[in-house]
C-alpha cells in the first residue's frame, strides 16, 4: 500500500491481550512502522479471552467479533468506511477446508470474497482483501527483498486452535500426497463457487416472493 502512495490512510491494530508481552511488543511494532512511514496509526486492546468465556464463544470467533467492533469505532472516528486486510492465498485454502469439513454449501466453499460488506452495530464497512491471490512464500520474499521485518505470531503454531491444527498436521499431508501446488486447485475452486454463489443470489434477487402464504 505504501508504494502505492494512498493519499489517505490511517493504521490500525487491535491487541487481543492473548500473548503477555508479546502482545504488547506486537502493538509498539506497528506503531513504530507506521511512524516511519508517516501514517496515524490507532491502536486498542481487548479482553478476548474474557469475551469468549462470557459468551460462550471459541477465542478466534470472540477476537473476530471484537476486531470488527474497533474497526467500526476506528471507522466513525476516522469518517472511513473502507478496511483492508491482508488475508493471503493460504488463509484462503485454509477457510475453504474449514469450511467443507463443517458442511458448508457454495458460499461457505468461496472463502472469503475480495470485497465484502459488513454491518456492525450502526456501521457499515466494505472489507477489501487485495491479497487473497498472493501466497505467503510470495509475501515473505517481498518483504526480504526490501528488508522489511516483520513479527511473527508465536500463537499461529498453537494445537489449542483449530485452524492450527489444520495448517500444521492437515495440509503438509496433503501437499505430501498430491503435491505442493494442491492450493491452486483450492483456489481456482473457490473462484468457481464464488461464481455461482453470485450467480444464484442474482437470479434470486429478480423473483419477489412476497410473504410466505
């Protein structure tokens, strides 16, 4: 984004109080970064754990939720209704495997979409996600080439989260069984539901049923 030399653009980063002082230096990096760069840089922090439990919710649904809470204040304090978010290629494979082994239909086997629209309370935000077609080893090998450091989340490799389990035991038994590129034909999957899914709403969307009788 910022060799694309955005005319406005404000950095934001949601602590999750989950990892101790790794949380805290996580916060003080993207502050630091987005000095550099000369971007505002808004930053909150959030009791996930304390959230999950008192709804109920697995700690990656509560941290959702609340990112999306500090996104829209961000949003109304910064009069923008535009996020955009990093998600990759491989969080991509990952969503849609998720998402097949819970019995999704179409839409749930798209993955995330590009562009999506979301209502949170009395905001509405369009989340862009430009990099859903990058694969990680695409990223970290930008990054190297411009020697930017970046962070690791030391909580990607937990066995406590189930996207985790996934990414670290299911997936290199898949690329081991059908070769490292089996992410593509995930992908171009998911470009195909994504077509229908839209495609179907289209063709709903014309037929005004009115009530039930």
């Amino acid at each position: 984004l910022h060799e694309l030399g955005p005319k406005k653009l404000t950095v934001v980063h949601l602590d999750h109080q989950l990892r101790g002082r790794a949380s805290l230096a996580d916060a003080r990096f993207v502050e630091k970064l987005a000095a550099k760069l000369g971007y505002p840089c808004i930053t909150g922090r959030a009791d996930v754990r304390g959230y999950a439990a008192e709804r109920g919710l697995s700690l990656e649904h509560a941290a959702r939720e609340l990112r999306h809470v500090f996104f829209a204040g961000v949003a109304r304090r910064t009069r923008c209704r535009t996020a955009i978010l990093a998600h990759h290629a491989d969080d991509q494979v990952e969503t849609c495997l998720f998402n097949f082994l819970r019995g999704s239909g179409a839409a749930g086997l798209a993955g995330m979409r590009p562009e999506s629209t979301q209502r949170i309370g009395t905001t509405t935000l369009t989340f862009l996600r430009p990099m859903l077609g990058i694969r990680r080893a695409e990223i970290d090998a930008f990054l190297a080439a411009r020697k930017i450091r970046w962070r690791e989340d030391a909580s990607n490799r937990s066995a406590a989260h189930t996207r985790n389990r996934l990414r670290e035991r299911v997936l290199p038994v898949l690329a081991e069984e059908f070769g490292p590129a089996f992410p593509e034909a995930i992908l171009r999957a998911a470009d195909i539901f994504s077509t229908e899914d839209a495609w179907m709403r289209a063709e709903a969307a014309q037929f005004d049923l009115g009530p039930e009788r």
